[in-house]
C-alpha cells in the first residue's frame, strides 16, 4: 500500500542518570549534561504536533544518528567524524530505526501529573512546574506472571459427560427411526404414475452485473456508481476515492518520527440492473395414470418454444392388516407392481417403506 509523509514529530528521551525527559533532537541532559545511552531508544512524545521548523525537518531527514565507536557520541545520520571525538564514523552502529511507536492522534496531548506534589503540568514539561521533580517516564516494571490456567472444574465435566451422552441417544434414537425396520406382508392396493415433460421460452429475467460484464443483448434498465476495486492510484477514467488509514508515527532512530498514512484508491464503476432473454418453463405438460403403463405426455411446441426438463414418479400403495404404506420406486421396476400381488416391506420406524421383495 503506497504510503504518505504527513509531517515530523519531536520524540523524546528520559535521562536515565537524573530522570530529566529531553526533546529528542538534543542528544544531551539539558539538566545534568549526561549523554543519551547508544542503547536508549527515543519515547513517542505526548505532544504530537507536526513540526514547522525547517531546520528541525531537514535533521528528521538524514536517517538515523550513527553512534560513534569510539566514544558512543549520536551523531547526525550524514556525518563523517565525530562531533564529540573526531573519531571515523564510517565503522559506527546506525541507531535502531523504524519502527511503527502507535497512532498519530493531535489531539491535545494529556496533563502530566507530578507524582511527588500531585500538580498537573503540561505534558511536554521535563520537572513539575510547582516541586521541582523530574517527570520523565518511569523505568518499567516486569508484568506480573499471568495466572496459570484454572483447572476445568468438575461440574463444566459433568456437563460434558452428559452432553455427549444425549448426542448419542439422540443419534441412536435417529438410526433406529430410517434405518431399523421390521418385515410386514403386503399386497398392492393400488399403483399410481405421472411423467410430465417442462415447456420453455426465452422471456426476460432481470439481472444485475458491472457495466463491462453485462451481455451485449441485455436491456440495461438502471446504473448506479459503486465501489468496484482499490489500486494504489488513481483511475483517470473512473471516479477514484481517497481512502487513508489512521496516521501513525515512525521511529527515524534520530529523535525524531515521521508521520505516515497507508492510502489507497478506491476506483468507482457503474452497476447495472438489466434484463436477458433466457429459456424459462412456462408451463408443463403432465400425464398421470393409475396403472402399470406409464408414458410421456405429448407435447406440442409453438413457435420459440422448446421441450425442458422431464420428471417422473412412481408410486405404489400397501395394504397390510388394515394399514397402508406407499413406496415410491421407479420406471424399471414399477412394472412388477400388479395389483394384489403379495409383497415383504422393510418398514422402517416412522413408517416409511426403505425396501421391497416379492413374499415368498
Ligand atoms: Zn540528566
Ligand atoms: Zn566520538
Ligand atoms: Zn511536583
């Protein structure tokens, strides 16, 4: 995703000698003069305004300070020598950079309460303004251990234990219902039959699809602008929409963090709602029957029309002391099914027939 530069932030840095916050561009303790660590890493700063100061940007932009081997002075990202030694900086550790340190926000940055007195001062101030105390950051304390994870207890157990039995009774109870069944004697009390055969013909049907994919034959009825892909520029033949995610800040290992944005173009196209003649069943010729010589209906086809699709149904009824069970079979083995001929049904437990042989 292509980024963009808002602006530079001032970061900041706690002397870890005097606890004193700096501004990042200065590489010293303006309270007790102690150098900032080679190891320190710059704080995000509670004042987030974009700087103005040209000179201030131009230094964001040399990259990050080069550490001296020598005597582990920060250096500007472009120089040579040491400012402090004069030492060849071309063998010094560039400091660590980029890295996102959160969200950019410019909103008014929080009052700062001092721990000591309890005034609030500006969160850009390095000692309270009314004690005195240094305010930077406090050195962070190790998280305490996360509990170990609570043993399940045992009622959570019990309720499992009778969960899984119920999902067994009810798929017991659903295998004994379709698949076990008893043998009853059975004679063919009636027979009953219908094939019929669809009737089509292209008649419009709405639909909907992006310009480009529509049917040159279509009926385009309403187009609307929508949404259609993102690219990491703009379409110069379409509505094109900005779309930029939140701002965050980005370590530049020299006090100071760039601003950045991921946007990308949202390219817009036009939908449409159209209509197509497609082949639809108008009608259904249907012929039925109540016995064993089932055949297909005739069907006769006005101009554009075609034959569509073909169902058919067979059916048989039992009747055994005084029940009845119907069986639905199909075309090759209805034939058999005379009527009062005797029959062995597999009746299953709802009452439906699963199979059937002559009884012997
Ligand atoms: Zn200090
Ligand atoms: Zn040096
Ligand atoms: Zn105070």
């Amino acid at each position: 995703m292509p980024q963009e530069t808002l602006g530079y932030v001032e970061m900041e840095w706690t002397c870890r000698r005097c606890n004193t916050k700096n501004p990042g561009l200065q590489k010293t303790c303006k309270n007790c003069g102690a150098a900032i660590d080679a190891d320190q890493k710059f704080e995000k700063a509670s004042d987030s305004t974009l700087i103005k100061d040209a000179q201030k940007i131009e230094q964001a932009k040399k990259g990050a300070d080069i550490i001296c081997p020598f005597c582990s002075v920060s250096n500007a990202g472009d120089a040579k020598v040491c400012a402090s030694c004069g030492g060849d900086l071309t063998k010094g550790q560039k400091r660590e950079a980029g890295q996102v340190i959160g969200a950019h926000s410019e909103a008014p940055a929080a009052k700062v309460i001092c721990p000591a007195c309890q005034t609030a001062n500006s969160a850009s101030a390095s000692n309270c303004v009314s004690c005195g105390r240094p305010l930077g950051n406090p050195v962070a304390q190790p998280a305490p251990a996360a509990p170990t994870r609570a043993a399940m207890p045992q009622a959570a157990w019990i309720g499992v234990a009778v969960g899984i039995l119920l999902m067994l009774c009810v798929c017991g109870g659903l295998y004994f219902a379709f698949f076990n069944t008893t043998d009853v004697i059975g004679t063919v009390s009636a027979v009953a039959w219908e094939r019929s055969i669809g009737i089509e013909a292209r008649r419009p049907v709405t639909k909907e699809n992006w310009r480009d994919s529509i049917p040159q034959d279509a009926e385009i009825k309403v187009c609307e602008e929508q949404p259609r892909t993102t690219r990491s520029s703009p379409d110069p033949l379409r509505r094109s929409e900005k779309i930029c995610g939140t701002p965050y800040q980005v370590d530049l290992g020299n006090g100071m963090s760039e601003v950045r944005q991921d946007c990308e173009y949202q390219i817009y196209d036009e939908r449409c709602s159209y209509t197509v003649l497609e082949w639809t069943e108008i009608d259904r010729e249907v012929a039925r029957g109540a016995d064993l010589n089932p055949f297909w209906p005739q069907v006769s086809l006005a101009q554009g029309e075609r034959e569509g699709s073909r169902q058919e149904d067979y059916e048989v009824t039992f009747s055994a002391d005084g029940a009845t069970y119907i069986y639905d079979t199909n075309a090759s083995e209805f034939g058999q099914f005379d009527l009062g001929s005797r029959w062995t049904l597999a009746v299953n437990g709802i009452g439906g027939v699963n199979s059937v042989e002559p009884a012997r």
